[in-house]
C-alpha cells in the first residue's frame, strides 16, 4: 500500500496541473443591445461556447458600468480585462487612433498588408492593450440634421462631433460640441445642436429620428469598433486561451461583410421615420468628401507625420 501511495504522488507531480479557466470582465462603450455593441455580444457568446473550460467573458454591461469616456482608461489599466470601444473614444490616450476611420480597405486587407501589427503596436505601447478584432467595416458616417442644407459650407451649425469628423465638420464652419451618445437626444430635442455625425446605422436604435429631419449623402470614412483586451491579461492567458479569443475576433471579423445589406435597410427605414435626405452631388459632393479626408489626415499628420504616412501607406488603397 505504501509503496502504491508512494507511485500515486510520484505520477501526480509528474503529470502537468490542469489549467484553470479564466474568466474576463468585458465592457462596452455603447448601450447593450444596440447597434455597435450587438457584434461584441455575438463574440462574447463565441468565446462561451467554444472557450468552455478555458476561457470566459463575463459581460458586464455598457455605459451604466464604465461611463463611454472612461472606458479606454480602465481596460488600460485592468480595471476591465476586454473592452469594446471605438477610438474616438480613447484618443486621449492613443491620439493616432483617428487613422482608423479614415480606412478605405477592411480589416482582412490590414491584416494581410502589415498594417494590423502596426496598429497593434500602436495600441499596446501607447495604451497597454492587445489590439484584439475590429468590427464596423463597410458603415460610413453621415452629417444628420434639423434643418435643410444646400451645400458643404456649414457655417452657423452647431454639431455634435467625436474626434472622427472633428476636423472635417470645423473644416467646413461648424461650431463642434462633444457630448457621449446617451446625450444626443437631449440635446436635440432642446435645441443646443442642429444636428450630429453618425453612422448610417443606429440612429433608430438610439431614437434620434424623432429629432432629426435630414441626412447628407454622401457617407464618408468607415467605422472602427475596437476589441481591446488589457496587455497583462493577454500576456497572462495560455495559447489555448489566445487561439479561442483569436478565433472569434475573425469569426466576428467576417460578418463585417454583412454591414453592406444592413445599411440599405437601414437606409429604407430612417426614409420610412420621415428622415429626408440631401443628396450631394457633381462638384458639391467630391468637395464634401475632398475635404473629409484632407482634414482627416492633416489632423493625424499634426500629431506624428511619419506614423501619419505609414499608416495611410497600409489603410488607403
């Protein structure tokens, strides 16, 4: 008997210890259930399902649970383990963020061309975080308003802007006022803006167009919904716990394709609430969209033009 408990402890020690699954804090900028943060909860059931007895996100919430602004912040610190943000969110610390929306191409072509490193590299030497997926590919942003206008001068507006269309709408005359989403409608409905950017979609979600009357054709730059994991705790997971994580980013990452068929329903519904639209066009359109990406990159090239020129080398085609 002894020496049988003897060959039991021996094999014990010899065998490896059975990792333990881990369980990440997850949190999104926007409210659960709407628009950009649906492909974050899709992802996070993902990783439940095929990260079972390995690894696991614990959904926290939105807003009600780190406040939209202060989000880049804590999964910077750990204080979330994985975040989903966009970075107009967090230029505060990563101002060479705002290249992302200025992207012509997706993900897929950034990952092939070397670009996704750069930006990874970015994000986790300026904000200690893995650069983990991005969604958002194929939604441009429109300016929305609540009365009419003729062409690209927006003098006399004041706009709800993030830093995504800042530059482009200051560009054009615009007084430029940052305010998180939960915001907007009051702001609206009293009417200390005339109007807002946003994307094409979302805008029901958040009911918006209760207080909107138009919508500027034509969209301009892309959106970037980011998937961050805290660098430590990415550093920390085993390379079982990373390829389940990765999976599901690339998995999440394919159905940006669907945002194309999303945006045409989206489009017919916001017609069906009354939302008109300014359709530029000829001249008055290619100034509009001159002008979105010469202030775009002019913001981006003050602020390190070097890094301004390789990423617009790798996130233009």
């Amino acid at each position: 008997m002894k020496y049988l408990a003897t060959t039991a402890l021996t094999l014990a020690l010899a065998l490896p210890a059975a990792a333990e699954e881990v369980t990440l804090r997850g949190v999104t900028a926007f409210a659960t259930g709407t628009t950009f943060s649906r492909p974050f909860e899709a992802f996070v059931e993902r990783v439940n399902e095929t990260g079972e007895g390995v690894v696991q996100i614990d959904y926290v919430g939105g807003p009600e649970a780190v406040p939209t602004f202060e989000l880049g912040n804590a999964v910077s610190a750990g204080v979330v383990d994985i975040a989903n943000n966009t970075t107009a969110f967090y230029t505060n610390l990563l101002p060479l963020g705002d290249a992302l929306h200025l992207a012509t191409n997706t993900i897929q072509d950034q990952r092939e061309n070397g670009c996704y490193e750069l930006i990874d590299g970015l994000h986790q030497a300026q904000m200690n975080v893995k650069y983990l997926a991005r969604t958002g590919d194929n939604i441009q942003f429109h300016l929305y308003t609540t009365e009419p206008i003729d062409g690209p001068d927006l003098s006399g507006l004041t706009l709800r802007t993030t830093p995504v269309y800042r530059a482009m709408f200051e560009a054009l005359g615009a007084t430029a006022v940052r305010t998180a989403p939960g915001e907007v409608y009051t702001a609206l409905e009293r009417g200390a803006i005339d109007g807002y950017g946003w994307p094409i979609q979302g805008v029901l979600d958040l009911g918006w167009d209760e207080q909107t009357e138009y919508r500027v054709d034509p969209g301009f730059y892309q959106v970037d919904v980011n998937f961050l994991v805290n660098l430590d705790t990415w550093n920390a997971l085993s390379d079982e716990a990373k390829g389940v994580l990765e999976e599901a980013a690339a998995w999440i990452e394919a159905k940006n394709a669907e945002n194309i068929a999303i945006n045409e329903a989206e489009a017919a519904a916001q017609e069906e609430a009354g939302i008109e639209v300014i359709a530029f066009t000829g001249e008055t359109a290619e100034a509009w969209l001159e002008t979105a990406q010469s202030a775009g990159w002019a913001a981006i090239e003050d602020i390190d033009a070097e890094t301004a020129a390789e990423l617009k080398a790798c996130l233009v085609e």
